[in-house]
C-alpha cells in the first residue's frame, strides 16, 4: 500500500466479504451453524472447567478443512483452549 | 457425437441466460453446430437475448410429449446456419420435462450436433434436477458477490452429488477497478473458495445490455470487451490454450504518478 492509499483505505470491504463468506461456507458445507457452535463451546467449556481453570472468553473453536464433498477430506474441529491453572484432581 | 454443456448458477440474474447465448452464438461463429437449449420452463428468456422470439412456433415440452418433432421445433438462428435454439415452453411448470425426458432428448440432440448447451433455471429445484440430467459438463457462473459465490458453492457440491464432477467456473461482471480498490472480491479470491477449472473472466460491460436491447449476442461484437471475453471462453472450450485478457483498468493521472515513485499496488 503507497503513500496516497494511506489517505483512502480504512480496512478494505473485500477482506470482510472474504471473512464472511469462509464461515458462511464452512457451515453450509458441514451443516453446522453458528448456534450449534455455540452449544458445542458450552459443552465443551463445562467439561474442561472440571479439570482446569479457563476463561470461557478465551476459548476459540472453529472448523477447518470443510470441503464440499465428504469423501475428499475430513473436516476438523479445532478448539483452542488456553489454560490458566490445572486443577489438583484426584489426590 | 456431441458434447452437452449445462449453465448453472444456483442464484439467479448473475448472467446465465447472457453466457448460453455468447457461448453457443461463439461456437457456431468458429465453424460448429450448436443446439441451445432452454430449460427454463415458464420464464423463457433465451430466445429474446438471441432475437428469436418472434419465431417461436414449438418447443420443448412439445417435443417430449410429442406433439411435433423435434427438427420441428428447433428454430434456425437470424445470422449463423449451424445454430439453432430449442426454446423453452411459457405457459407451463418446471416439472414438465422428467429427467429422464430430458437425456433422451440430450441424447437425440448429441446425435447431430457438436455441442448442446443448456440455460439452467435458477434455483436448486427440480428444474434444476431436470436440467442438468442430460449433461456431460457444467459451467457454473459467479459474479464477485458474497451471495452469489455462495450460491456457486452450493451448486458445484449438489454437481458433484450428481456426478458432474470438474464444473468449469465463469465469473461474470467483474470491475477490475472496484478489485484493485480493494472492494471487490477478486478472481483469486473466488478461486480459493470454489477450487474449480477457471473457463473465463466476463468484465462488467454496459454493451452486453444494449446486445441484449438488439437481440444480438455481444460475442459477435469486436469492440465489447465481454463479447471478446466470451470469444475467448468459447476458444477455450475448443480446447485452445488462450490467455487469461487484461482487464486492469487505467488508474489515471494518480495512478501513473504513483506508478513514477514505485507506489503502485502490484
């Protein structure tokens, strides 16, 4: 980006578009929607709470590797969890 | 034996009735017989982009239930003599013509002609179902919008669920200067997210509406840019190696002088 463009371009419209269109089309290839994920990150933040300390704000769970047809590839769930402190369990 | 080639797009107004018309008007203009085909039954529309519309006398829910036949009904184009449309029946419904129907006719059109391209109707429907039955190939066209990249995506998948594997990918009405500002998806961009064969890029003309006014396919026009990028498509489908046009825009006076300070975005 040059001197003069500095001046025009406050985040381009098509990088939104862009990031838009890869979530809409890895739900619509999977079937999996927004508030499925949702439930899912619920879930899967109530299950780990019972091991460690997590800030549910800090959980980020996407799906890769969606592709149109299922035979191809497999489409992954990816969750990533920072933990804060490992609970003492069992002891 | 011929070759079925299906148009399709999923959404609708993105150019799929303007593509059958240049791409079949293209391969009659470089010496082959072409058949078109529409099957978009109740709203008819590609014997008005072709100038035919005062002809029409059958059509194609005629032929299948055989009420006439078919070289009855194929209507003889106003400028080259090995192009010919089957138009589309108005007062009827998508279901009219059965898959089934539809690749017998293909099949019978195959027989005669070199290639036979089909104006899928919008939609993911039975008549969508029933178009796409009798194909060997599809082409599938875009235009740079989230809704209709989306629509393609969605297309090629339910393509490939019926077996017509490696669509070809038309985007349709590109501005370069919107993609060089940055506001408009690029031809990449979509090529990431589709992953199909790129058959050709249409920029947004203005001449393709007034070919459209006259009934005239812009592909017969030298001077409109769509009509030379739909020149170039049909090349390609003959299998020749053409190169992808340059369709960067002038930037103008800022652009050169950015360009003179080694500013410019390339």
């Amino acid at each position: 980006m040059g001197f003069f463009n500095a001046f025009i371009s406050k985040g381009s419209s098509k990088d939104v578009a862009k990031d838009r269109l890869r979530t809409i089309l890895v739900h619509d290839r999977t079937n999996v929607y927004p508030q499925y994920m949702d439930m899912l990150k619920n879930d899967i933040v109530k299950a780990i709470s019972d091991y460690a300390e997590i800030d549910p704000q800090d959980v980020e769970i996407k799906i890769d590797n969606a592709s149109r047809s299922s035979n191809t590839s497999m489409p992954e769930l990816v969750a990533n969890v920072p933990i804060k402190r490992m609970k003492n369990i069992g002891k | 034996m011929g070759t079925v080639y299906v148009v399709t797009s999923g959404k609708g107004g993105v150019g799929k009735t303007t593509a059958t018309a240049n791409i079949g008007t293209g391969l009659a203009l470089a010496g082959n017989k072409v058949a078109l085909l529409d099957a978009d039954i109740g709203l008819r529309n590609l014997d008005v982009v072709m100038g035919l519309e005062n002809r029409i006398v059958y059509d194609i829910v005629d032929v299948v239930r055989g009420e006439c036949r078919l070289r009855q009904a194929l209507i003889k184009d106003k400028r080259f003599d090995s192009l010919f449309l089957l138009p589309a029946a108005q007062t009827k419904d998508k279901t009219a013509v059965k898959p089934e129907q539809m690749q017998k006719l293909c099949n019978e059109l195959k027989e005669e002609f070199d290639f036979i391209i089909v104006d899928c109707p919008a939609g993911i429907e039975q008549g969508f179902k029933n178009a796409i039955s009798g194909a060997d190939r599809a082409i599938v066209v875009t235009t740079p919008e989230m809704s209709a990249v989306r629509d393609a995506d969605r297309i090629i998948g339910l393509l490939e669920a019926n077996d017509l594997r490696d669509a070809y990918l038309i985007i349709n009405r590109i501005r370069m200067d919107m993609v060089k500002r940055n506001d408009m998806l690029s031809i990449d961009d979509m090529l990431d997210f589709l992953a199909v064969t790129l058959l050709g890029v249409v920029p947004d003309d203005e001449k393709i509406v007034i070919s459209t006014n006259r009934g005239e396919p812009a592909v017969t026009d030298d001077k409109s840019m769509a009509g030379k990028a739909y020149k170039n498509i049909t090349r390609r489908l003959l299998g020749e190696d053409v190169p992808f046009m340059d369709l960067s825009v002038d930037d103008g006076f800022f652009g050169k002088l950015k360009r003179l300070f080694g500013m410019g975005a390339k």
